[in-house]
C-alpha cells in the first residue's frame, strides 16, 4: 500500500469459500484445533500482504521505541487472526469459552437505565465481538451497531449465517450520510445502545489530526457531529484481547452530551478528537498487539480537513 492509497481500496484477506474453511473447522473441530491452524494461516497473510506487513512494522516500531523484528509483526498479525476466529465462537457459543471481565460497566448500566439511548465509540483495537457478549447480559437492551458491510462482505456474511439477527441490528454505514443518521437517530429514541468505531474515516469524510503516538494522524469527524445532534451520553468502550481465552471490555465516560457551537466548531472538535486519541493510545500501550489498522495511518492522504468547507450529516438531521 503506497502512502496515497486508501484502507478502503485494500482487499478483504481470503474469501467466502476460505471463511466457510475456518468456520468449520471452528465449529466442528473445536476452538483448540481451529486456534493450531491460525499459525500457517497466518505465515500465509504474512508473506502475501507486504503492505499491511510493512504497516506493521512501522506501527510496532512507534510503540517500542525500535525496529520491530519479524517476530513482533508476526505476533500482531496472528492476534489480528486469532480475535477474528474468536468472533465464530462468541457469536455461535456466546461467552461460554471466554473469562470476560469488565471496568466501567456500572457507567453504561446507568445510562442504559437512562431510557434514552447511549452512543459507544469504540476503535479498530482488539474484539468489538467481546462488547456484543457483554451486552447480551442485559437482554432488555438492544445493540445496533454501525458497519460497513461491503467492506468484508466475506466475513459479513460468514457472521450473519452464524446470526441472522446480526445483519438486522446493524446500520449500515456504507449508506449516505443521511440515512445512517436517520437509523441511529430511531435506535437511540427506542433507548437502544448505538456503537460505531471513531478511528478512521472513509475516503469521502472529513478529517482531523490529533497527535497520536509521536505524530500527528487523522480522524474523522462525522462521529462527534453525529454525537452533537443525537444529544445522548458517549461512552468509549475498548474489547481488549488479552491472549489464549481472555478479554478485558473497558467502558469509559466521554461526555454526558457532545456540544459543538457552531462558531467554536474547530477547536471544540480538536478537543474531543484529542481526548479519544489520548485514551486509544493509553489503551494501544496496554496492549500493543491488538490495533488492527494495517495501514499507514499518520500518511493517510487527507482530501478534506477545513470543517467549515463540509456540509455535515449532523446540520442536516433533526433528532
């Protein structure tokens, strides 16, 4: 991937036929077998994808300090590997093969409580699987989840067969602007839990940086407006995948109500895009192994940075 090509050009690893492979032999063979087999699969992604290897690389090498080593690379992407065969058995099982603990849930219970809706901003860092166990706890809540399904259609579908109430919990962010608005506005009026992952925008949105491991990155900013005209609690959730079974979900208070004023739009989205950087690094540190952005994040080439340039979802939808 050179520095001017988009994470969304790249192509999703393996394929339909490759995902059923995996899904059965999870299924059938057991997690032990299936967990035996990540280690060619892995070497395999390893040799064919240099670009997502030397994304790696250069990642590893911002979070020790050093030049990662082939070893370091390999054990992201077998993390990567191993969180994504996970998701086969938390969606098939639950988290009956899993110790699942838990920080800050006592926050989202309150807001759940609440009855009018919470957003949760997650990123592409360890298992947003393990966050849909979690929340299968409380059973009178619903979860919809914004995704792009035509991203991974392989895996998308592989999970769907697995679930089919998955694919009717999820508001499909590959839609115009408008429409997403629109479906997440009605799940937060019904007091449903709405996440989405605010670390990396798609190739029409605008951006802004905010320093992130050594240099400044971009992140996109069509979460927060979105965030301002729903007018509910933001909570920052992160599934960390803690190696064999285990997994640590973390919620964090962001804000009770995102207020963007109009003539203070710039510095009032640097500041909630710092703090999330802030706290995806402090959790990147916690375990490095597990951001799953096979790019060059900080050389992403941004097309739209000036907010004011934008006609944004968030001024055009009435909640």
């Amino acid at each position: 991937m050179t520095t001017k090509e988009h994470w969304q050009d790249r192509p999703e690893g393996g394929g339909f036929f490759a995902m059923w492979i995996i899904r059965t032999i999870a299924l059938y063979g057991g997690r032990g077998l299936a967990r035996a087999c990540l280690y060619p699969i892995t070497l395999y992604f390893y040799l064919r994808r240099k670009p997502e290897r030397l994304a790696s690389r250069q990642y590893l090498q911002r979070v020790f300090g050093k030049p990662a080593t082939m070893r370091q690379v390999f054990h992201h992407m077998h993390s990567y590997a191993a969180t994504s065969l996970d998701r086969i058995f938390l969606l098939a099982r639950g988290e009956s093969l899993f110790e699942i603990e838990t920080e800050g849930l006592e926050l989202l219970d309150a807001c759940i409580d609440r009855g009018h809706g919470v957003l949760l901003f997650g990123s592409h860092q360890g298992s947003f699987e393990a966050l849909r166990a979690v929340g299968a706890r409380r059973p009178d809540m619903s979860i919809r989840v914004v995704l792009d399904k035509q991203k991974t259609p392989a895996m998308t579908r592989l999970l769907e067969d697995l679930a089919p109430d998955i694919g009717a919990n999820v508001i499909d962010a590959s839609k115009d602007g408008t429409s997403i608005a629109l479906a997440m506005a009605e799940a937060c009026r019904s007091g449903a839990m709405v996440a989405m992952l605010a670390d990396r925008g798609r190739g029409h949105e605008s951006l802004r940086h905010a320093e992130f491991l050594g240099s400044p990155a971009p992140f996109p900013i069509s979460p927060w407006l979105l965030a301002h005209t729903l007018q509910v609690p933001v909570i920052l959730c992160f599934g960390l995948y803690l190696g064999g079974n285990r997994y640590r979900v973390v919620f964090e208070a962001m804000a009770d109500r995102v207020e963007i004023p109009r003539k203070q739009r710039g510095p009032a989205l640097d500041a909630l895009i710092t703090r999330y950087a802030q706290r995806l690094e402090h959790y990147v540190h916690v375990a490095p192994y597990n951001w799953f952005n096979f790019y060059d994040f900080w050389q992403q080439d941004v097309r739209a940075t000036a907010v004011h340039d934008v006609a944004t979802v968030g001024e055009r939808v009435e909640v």
